[in-house]
C-alpha cells in the first residue's frame, strides 16, 4: 500500500512531543505527562501500537476497571435515570484502560445513531451500547448482523409496524442509505424490497423476535437479484456491495483525520484494503494510525476537536482521577458542548467537524474549562493544584507543562493563578483545534 | 499547510489588552446598523410533516378513502374555503388566517422528490437540486453572504435550539450564530476576544470568526437591558413556545440580525400518529401566534415574516400502523402582518397521484425568491442558469 506507508521518523518527520500529543488527542482522548514522556521515550511504531492493545495509559486506570464500570452501569440502569447512563459512559472513556475501544464505540455510536428519546429504554440502550463495544474493532458484517436484530435500533426505525402487506419503510431506507451504502448506491425500488425482506423483524419481552407470521416470503428483487429473501440474505448481499467499503472508509477518515488530509486515491486504497479484508475494522484503524499520513504536518491540529475529547484531555492532563469530578456533571457539560450522548440529533448522527462549534458551545467550552479548574465539578468544590502537578513531574515551569500537553502557546499572563492562566489558554482560538 | 503553521505560530494570539474583533471596534460601533430592516424568521418541522391532515382537502371524497383511522372528521375541521380546512389543533392558526395573518401556498415541493430526510432537506435548505451542490451552505447563508459588508456589525444569522445550525442559514462568509438558553451566553470568565490571525487557512479562520463572534455575542448580551418584552403575552411552555419566546428577545435586541432560525422537531411520523400529530399541530400554532402577538406588541409587528416549511409530506395513503410513511409535497405557512393572505397555490388533486403522492403545484423556490426579493429585499441568485419568478406574497 503505497498511500499508507508506515511512519518511520526522520530529521524531517519527528516524532517529538507534537506529534505525541496528536496522537493521544485524536485517538484516546488525551495523555498525561508520564504517557508523553514514555512515548518520547520510545518509537512511534510502539506507542501506536500500545493505544491499538488498550495498553496506553499509565495512570487512572482501577485494576478492577471492567468490574467497577459494569456495577455503575447496571446501576444506571435501575435508576432510571437516563444521566447516570451518560455520565456511565464518560466513566468509561475516563478510565478505560483501552480508550480506543471508546473512541470507536462512540464512533458506531454515530453510524448506527439510536436515540433514547423514542427507545425509552435504558437496558435497551446500553444493550445496544455493548454490542458497539463488543464488535467495535470486528469485521463490519458481524456488526452489522447483530444490529439487524438489536432491539434499541429496530423500536428506533419503526421495524414492530414493518409487516407482510404492510411495509414501512424506515428500517430499510437507513440501513441502505446510512449504515451500509450510502445515497447513490440504491434505488427506490431496492428500498421498497428491502423493507419487504425485513419484514417480521420485531422486539418481544425486550429482545429480537422473528415473527414468522408477519414475514414477506414473496420472492422480489434487489440489486438485480430477485430471490425469496430473509433479514439474514439481505445482510448477505449488502455486505457484498462494494460501496459499503466506501462508506465505511468514509467513517473511519471522518473519525481519525483532519479536513482535506486524505484524498480521493487513498481513501480508494483504504477501502480496497476493507473490502480485501472482509471489512476488517481493527485492520483498517491499524493501517491509518501507523501510516506517514497520520502524523504528517498536514494532519496535525486540522479538525476542531469533538466534545468528548475536550472534556477529557484536561482532566489526564491534570490527572484529576484520583479524585474524579462528578461524571453527572460532566455529561451535563458534555451535552451543553453539542454531545448529548444517546440521543443523536437524528438518524444521521452528529455533523461534527465545524458543526461542533458556534456560539453556545464555545462559550460552553469556556466555562466547562473553568468550572474544572475552579473545582466546580467536585462536591464539595475541590480546587485542582495545577501547578503541583507539573511540578511533581519536574517540569521547569507550569507554562512549560501545558505548552506540552495541550501544544499550543502558553498565554501572556502571569502564572501566580495558573487556574486562570489556563482557563485563558483553552480560551484561545487553537485550543478548539486537533 | 504553510498557512496554518503560520497561524499556530502566531503568538500571541490572546493578549493581555483587551483586543476587540473588527467588527466590535470604535469605527465598526460608529456606523450603527440599520435598525428597521426587515427580519425573516424560518420555523422548520423536522421529520416530514403530514401536509394532508394539515392542510386537509376535506370535500374530496378520496380523503377519507386514503385516510381510514386518520381521517379528521369534516364536522372538526376548520374551513377556510369550501374545499379546504385546517386540522382542529391548528386552531390559532385559522385566526390568524381569519385576520389576514397568514397565507398558505399549497402543493408545495420541487422536481423528481427525494424521500430521504437528508437529502430532501439539503435540498430545502441549499434550493439546489444536485447534491453535488450541497457543500454545507444555504439559501439564507449565500443571500447573507451577497449584502455582507466588512467589519459586519452583527451577527448573519441567529438559530434558536440545541441542536446543529442547519445549513439554509450558512454560507461562506456570513456566520450564523446558536442558542438555546438565556444562562448559555454567560461567560465565565472575564476573557479578551482573540484578535484576528494573519490567515488565510480556512480552517483556523473558521475557529477564530467562531470563537470571537461568540464571545462578542455574550458581551452584548449580557449588557443589555433591552430583551424584556411587552409582558402582556403568554407563551406556550412547550419546547417551539419558549425557542420563538427567546427568539422574541433576540430581535428585541435590534443588532441588525435579520435572519432568525428554529426547528420543531418529531414530525417522522410512521406509526400510531394521530395524538403526536396533533400535539405537535397544537405546539405549533399556539406558539406562532404567541409570537407574531409578541412582535406586534412591541412594535416589530410591519418587520417580522415567518416561514414553515417541512422537507417533504407524507404518503396520501396511510400505513398498517395508524402512520405515514414518506411523501412529497406539502403546504407552505407564511404568517406576518404584511403579506398578501390566503390561499396560493392549487391543492394537488387526490384523484391524480403520482406513484401513490401528491404531485407538486408550486416549486419552492418561488417562496424564497419572493422572500429574499419582495421581503428581504436581496437580489439573490437561487440557482445559477434559472430563473425562479416570486410568488405573490407580497404587493410589490
């Protein structure tokens, strides 16, 4: 692959701490000092590869991580309350010993975006949030599968009124539109037999039903083929279209690199490897985050950084896990900056990009930055020492320290209240930018 | 890639010294914006409204035969004409209809319809029909664009909700601005709006424009005193009630913004639609005339139009699950004081459907070039190469 060569650095391509920090924000969020240094320590070929095992972080992570997350979640979910859920999940994206897994389940997340305004669910929505987790680094097809008989996305599209004689339709035009080909690949009429192919695709007693009864088993045509279909030949061809290795090429550069990074050759490259390898996801997220085009200067801090990784980077950075904030806060804080999780603007997901920005989320942005610093997010109000932490590293100066981690200018202002300093410093323009 | 190196190594970019964007410094304050413009405020229902029980043909019989469980029975609808009627929740609306508040051009949509939400409402939105030409920017975002002067006194464009800024009200340079709730233009901290970048990454620009109309914006607001209203008009406490009641705030302002922007969402309705359909038909209607009362009250009442519209119609005939599945064309509001009321536009007939939906009578970007001509007063091209003469909202 000619397109994605492998980085290897050079005089002219470092790897220093810019490119290290790159490397954290856009993948897992955002690294502490210890995490930097380590991979300054070490080749870029390594600390790719520790984020891709789930073994790049140093600090924060519990040793009984998958034990402590999953007694929050099953108590999210008795509670009720749809926030504890959020504030579930930033748990995980904060302490996860494998941030990437996150990274891409909120990716999925995304793809197949589910809400719970219409689910009602919290089992179902965090049922369907495992099933992202669980195959969010699989071939594409296994996901794809097992979210044809997710409950969550079938209540969400409607599928319970898609019967025999009676097709509706919603399911199958997202499947084809949004989750698998994209517009252009598919006719109206591929549609109208989709949705006859999925019909008796239902949700009994909270979990997937087939509903023989119900099921079209008239023989029509799709892409060309006509055939008695069922959910399970349908998933069979489409998985064989190739415009769903587009589509997903498409996913996983609007996730990993900036705007206009990559062009049309290798993004043809990237998703002739997805279609060569059965859709292997992990393979491909392997393939771009080892390649010279993701750490080329062109890449670096050219995408507004999305929500969730501004709201975590500064808590690694001033390693606020030993006495964590209030995850309910922060998904309160998350939601005010545009990323209210599990509910999606709509079935298309969220925009991203520029679309994270305008006047409300910046100035969320901005006071999010001080409610953390000010220790707003602790009860009670627990001021973090930000300048005890870099100095605990042996750093020179505090301004040195963000300068670092966040790799851009320390303000012009004096350090004496460093909480300020730096709520002046994520105040600037290039703070929004990863 | 030179260029943004340029700007990351632009230190400082946020002084000690207050430094003020171009468009908040002494000479941009000097020249006050116009301050009795014209203001167009777009409410868009999201989902694809059910136009046929909105607009409801209830002298044709066919109505009732497509329509078996969600008929509105002929007794409860509100007449208009001897062919036409409103759905009983739209209640308000039919007096503002009655008092010469409100026209309604029927039929509404455009050629070969697309029954995708996205790709239906980027057609609305940008009033261009190949997605080749759907790069993010709208109708109001380019007429924004053609009368922009430099520094820009205001913000283009404000969109009142939480969700993203829709694309019908972006353009390349105009910069809409977002907000949903009063407390969410509170800074803070006391914080110098970041001076421009020797720039021309669009990117970095982007950010800084971004970052520094926001800040603008809740110093302005935050100053103000301006924003309470008359008191004497009662707003729905639904979502779209106290969207228009902020909305109302904002154009009491006056900063010269003439474009105002909001959605009501929920109309995707595939099953069970009869109750969502009308509370949503209510929502609507008691919060527009709340707010059209509101801009009368406090003197905006001769400035003030208001668009609906909603990306397609439904299916004439209704689904097995008491729904509507994805349709075509649909009415068109057009609420204001100062507007050639009534009914425009020939209802499609029920008896001549095309593949099951109503055909198209009038192409939308009419509405928009009698809007951004008539109303707006903007010469604006919708689509290079063709010509799109206005409807007659407006006398002329």
């Amino acid at each position: 692959m000619t397109a994605w060569q492998p980085f290897k650095s050079t005089a002219e391509a470092k790897w220093d701490h810019r490119q290290i920090v790159h490397l954290h924000r856009r993948t897992v969020f955002g690294p502490s000092w210890a995490e930097v240094e380590r991979d300054a320590a070490s080749s870029a070929e390594d600390a790719v590869n520790r984020i891709l095992t789930g073994e790049c972080r140093t600090e924060g992570v519990p040793g009984d991580f998958e034990i402590l997350a999953n007694l929050i979640g099953d108590s999210a979910t008795t509670s009720r309350n749809v926030d504890r859920l959020k504030a579930w999940w930033i748990y995980r994206c904060l302490f996860s010993p494998d941030p990437l897994q996150e990274r891409l389940t909120l990716m999925w997340h995304n793809h197949f975006a589910t809400s719970h305004r219409k689910v009602d669910s919290l089992n179902l929505m965090m049922a369907q949030n495992a099933t992202l987790r669980r195959h969010c680094r699989a071939p594409f097809g296994d996901l794809l599968r097992d979210m044809m008989q997710d409950p969550a996305l079938l209540i969400w599209l409607d599928a319970e009124a898609n019967r025999k004689g009676h097709p509706n339709e919603n399911l199958a035009r997202e499947l084809l539109e949004l989750f698998t080909l994209g517009i252009g690949h598919y006719s109206e009429d591929d549609i109208k037999a989709a949705a006859r192919a999925l019909t008796g695709c239902t949700v009994r007693d909270g979990g997937f039903h087939f509903e023989r009864s119900r099921h079209d088993a008239d023989a029509t045509t799709i892409f060309g083929q006509t055939a008695v279909w069922d959910p399970g030949s349908l998933a069979d061809t489409l998985l064989k279209q190739p415009a769903v290795a587009g589509r997903l090429a498409w996913r996983l550069v609007q996730e990993f690199f900036g705007e206009g990074v990559v062009g049309e050759a290798e993004h043809n490259e990237l998703a002739q490897q997805l279609q060569r390898s059965g859709l292997n996801i992990g393979a491909a997220v392997e393939t771009m985050l080892h390649s010279e085009l993701f750490f080329s200067e062109a890449n670096i801090r050219s995408r507004v950084s999305d929500p969730m990784s501004f709201l975590i980077a500064p808590l690694r950075a001033f390693e606020m896990t030993q006495q964590p904030p209030s995850t309910l806060l922060l998904a309160n804080w998350l939601k005010r900056m545009g990323l209210d999780l599990f509910y999606p603007p709509n079935v298309g997901g969220w925009d991203g990009g520029r679309a994270w920005l305008n006047t409300r989320t910046v100035i969320a942005r901005t006071n999010y930055v001080a409610a953390t610093v000010r220790g707003q997010l602790h009860y009670p109000a627990a001021p973090t020492d930000l300048k005890a932490v870099a100095l605990n590293h042996g750093c020179r100066s505090f301004p040195q320290f963000i300068e670092t981690l966040f790799a851009v200018n320390p303000p012009h202002v004096p350090v004496d209240d460093a909480a300020e300093a730096f709520v002046r410093l994520m105040a600037q323009p290039i703070a929004h930018l990863h | 890639m030179q260029n943004r190196r340029r700007f990351l190594q632009a230190a400082p970019l946020m002084s000690l010294a207050p430094a003020w964007p171009d468009f908040l410094s002494a000479a941009a304050m000097a020249s006050e914006p116009q301050r009795d413009e014209r203001i167009l405020v777009v409410v868009q229902l999201s989902g694809g409204n059910d136009g046929l029980n909105t607009v409801i043909p209830y002298a044709d019989e066919n109505y009732a035969k497509y329509r078996e469980k969600l008929r509105v029975p002929t007794t409860q609808i509100i007449r208009l004409n001897d062919s036409l009627g409103l759905h009983p929740a739209l209640k308000a609306a039919g007096e503002l209809f009655d008092y010469g508040r409100l026209a309604i051009v029927n039929g509404v949509g455009y050629p070969n319809p697309s029954r995708s939400h996205f790709r239906s409402m980027a057609i609305w939105h940008s009033a261009r029909l190949s997605s080749e030409d759907h790069n993010g920017h709208g109708w109001l975002g380019r007429a924004a664009d053609s009368v922009r002067t430099t520094p820009s006194p205001s913000a283009d464009a404000i969109f009142v909700g939480d969700g993203n800024i829709p694309a019908a009200i972006v353009g390349r340079r105009a910069r809409p601005i977002a907000l949903n709730s009063e407390k969410e233009l509170t800074l803070a901290a006391d914080l110098a709006t970041p001076t421009s970048p020797d720039s021309s990454d669009d990117l970095a620009s982007f950010v800084q424009g971004t970052v520094a109309s926001s800040y603008a914006a809740a110093r302005r607001f935050s100053d103000s005193t301006a924003t309470s209203g008359p008191g004497n008009v009662t707003y729905p406490s639904s979502g779209l009630g106290q969207k228009l009641n902020l909305m109302a705030k904002m154009i009491r302002l006056n900063t010269g913004t003439r474009i105002f922007y909001v959605e009501q969402t929920g109309y995707d309705t595939h099953s069970s639609q009869k109750f969502s359909h009308e509370r949503l038909l209510r929502e609507f209607a008691t919060s527009l005339k709340a707010f059209l009362d509101d801009m009368n009250a406090s003197g905006f009442g001769d400035r003030v139009t208001v668009l609906t519209f909603s990306e397609f119609g439904r299916r004439v005939q209704e689904n097995a699950s008491a729904g509507t599945d994805h349709g075509t064309s649909g009415p068109v509001f057009i609420a204001g004081e100062s507007l050639n009321a009534g009914m425009h536009g020939v209802y499609p007939s029920l008896a001549d459907l095309e593949d099951g939906d109503l055909q198209t009578t009038v192409d939308f970007r009419t509405i928009y070039s009698a809007l951004l001509t008539d109303w707006l007063e903007i010469d604006s091209v919708l689509t290079p190469g063709s010509e799109f003469p206005p409807l007659k909202l407006y006398q002329t």
